[in-house]
C-alpha cells in the first residue's frame, strides 16, 4: 500500500515529463510502477501515451554500493563545501610541494 501511493506521487511528477519529454520507455519496480502507470495513463493525453512503454527495471546486486557512493560524493562536492574544501587542500598542497613558495626571511 506504501509503495503504491509512492508511486502514485512519483508517477505525478513522470506524467508531467511524458507530456513534456515524450520518452518512450519509462521504468519502475513492482508496486512503484503500477502506481507510477497508473497516474501517467490518467494525467497524460493519448498522443503522449501512444507510443509509450513502461517497464519492470532491473537492478544490479551493487545498486545501493552506487547509491550510497553517489550520496556521500554530492556531499563531498557540495557547493557549500567546496571552498572549504579547495581552501584545506589548496593549502595543505602548497606546504607540502617543493617549489612552493615560501615567507621571505629577513637576515638579523
């Protein structure tokens, strides 16, 4: 029942692509997907639909190792964080490069 009234949402947004997009192949899993069929067929024009097809997706054994990877990496990259992060390594990579300039001393 969960899964299909996540669909239903999912397939409000994939209806309004359809109409925009027109892709011919949309996919989905299980009960996600009737949810997501169902509403795409209700909102979406026939023109849209004619050529349509919706299918089961498949999913390899390391899907969520990506997702998860992907996840912590848009995190990483984030762009509140990026300065913080070229600003740390930037510096860290001029200290310890052997051509990086170094503070002028003055002779006593």
């Amino acid at each position: 029942m969960l899964l299909r009234a996540a669909g239903r949402t999912v397939g409000e947004v994939i209806s309004d692509v359809v109409s925009i997009i027109n892709p011919s192949v949309i996919g989905g899993g299980g009960l996600l997907l009737s949810g997501i069929r169902a509403l795409v067929y209700q909102r979406c024009l026939p023109l849209a639909t004619r050529n349509l097809s919706t299918e089961l997706s498949t999913t390899r054994d390391d899907s969520a190792l990506y997702g998860a990877a992907h996840l912590l990496l848009d995190d990483i990259f984030a762009a509140t964080k990026t300065g913080e992060l070229l600003a740390r390594y930037g510096a860290a990579a001029a200290s310890t490069h052997p051509h990086a300039p170094t503070r002028a001393t003055t002779g006593t």
